[in-house]
C-alpha cells in the first residue's frame, strides 16, 4: 500500500477520457491542436499547468481538455517505461512516465533497463521482486526525508 498522500491533477477531455497524475508529471500537448507527425510537434507541460481547450494527444487523435480538477489522494507511484522515451498511454490518452528531473530519472532508470535485459531470466523470481521493493523502499524513505529538509529550510 502506498503511503505517500499528493495532489493529483484529473483531465477530462471532450469524448469522455481521462487520466490522473502528480502536479509536475509531464503531458504531451499540442499548441495548434495538430495530430502527431504535423508540423506541430508536441509541446511537454506540468499537468499542473494543464487548462480547458488545451489539446491533447490520443489514441483516436487530438482531443480538447473540458475539465481539469484537482485533488489530494494517495497513490503516487512511478514505474519504468521499456523504452527510454517514457511515453505511455493511459485510459487512451498518451503521456510521459517522467516528471520535472526527466533526464535525472530517465539515467536512473537507463541502469534498471540495463539491469532487466541483462536479468531478465531471474527478474520475475520472488527474490529479485522482493529485492527490488527492499531497495524501493529505501530510496522513498530517503525521499521523504529530503523533502523534509527542504520544507525546514524553505518554508
């Protein structure tokens, strides 16, 4: 059970999709709400910063923003995308798996990728999973801790 609570921003778009992500989780979008390939390359913004009318990237295409809401709740976790772009789709609406230290993370995790081909017959062992959520641990805690620090010395 995750015990980390965060804001989380809800979008909406106009047929009914949706998804759900951290503040500073990216989100592919389109300033001349053109399709991928266009001339309009995709523009990566903060969910946070995610209004109505944006236009976002879909499976069935090019979608405006009708809602977006926010709210605290838990749930905050990451995962590692196989490819190194980190996009993902989710409830059909595309997305990135990265947050604001996109190349800090995206290099963390260039050695799990790393580590899963070169492991990848010993990856789904009950050992390797419960190593992996032991070290998973560790390094939310020494998150939470810094997080700490920085709300005593900036705020």
């Amino acid at each position: 059970m995750n015990l980390f609570k965060a804001k989380f921003v809800n979008i909406t778009t106009e047929k009914g999709k949706s998804i759900a992500a951290t503040r500073y989780h990216l989100l592919p979008i389109s300033k001349g709400c053109k399709e991928f390939g266009s001339v309009d390359h995709p523009t990566y913004i903060y969910f946070t910063d995610v209004l109505p009318g944006m236009c976002i990237y879909t499976i069935d295409g090019i979608e405006r923003v009708v809602r977006v809401t926010i709210e605290e709740k838990f749930g905050t976790y990451t995962f590692v995308a196989a490819h190194g772009d980190g996009q993902v789709v989710v409830n059909g609406i595309v997305a990135s798996s990265f947050g604001m230290s996109y190349s800090l993370v995206n290099n963390y995790y260039n050695i799990h990728r790393f580590l899963y081909i070169m492991t990848s017959v010993f990856a789904t062992s009950s050992t390797f999973v419960n190593a992996n959520l032991k070290f998973g641990d560790v390094v939310l805690t020494g998150m939470q801790f810094l997080k700490s620090i920085w709300w005593f010395f900036y705020h």
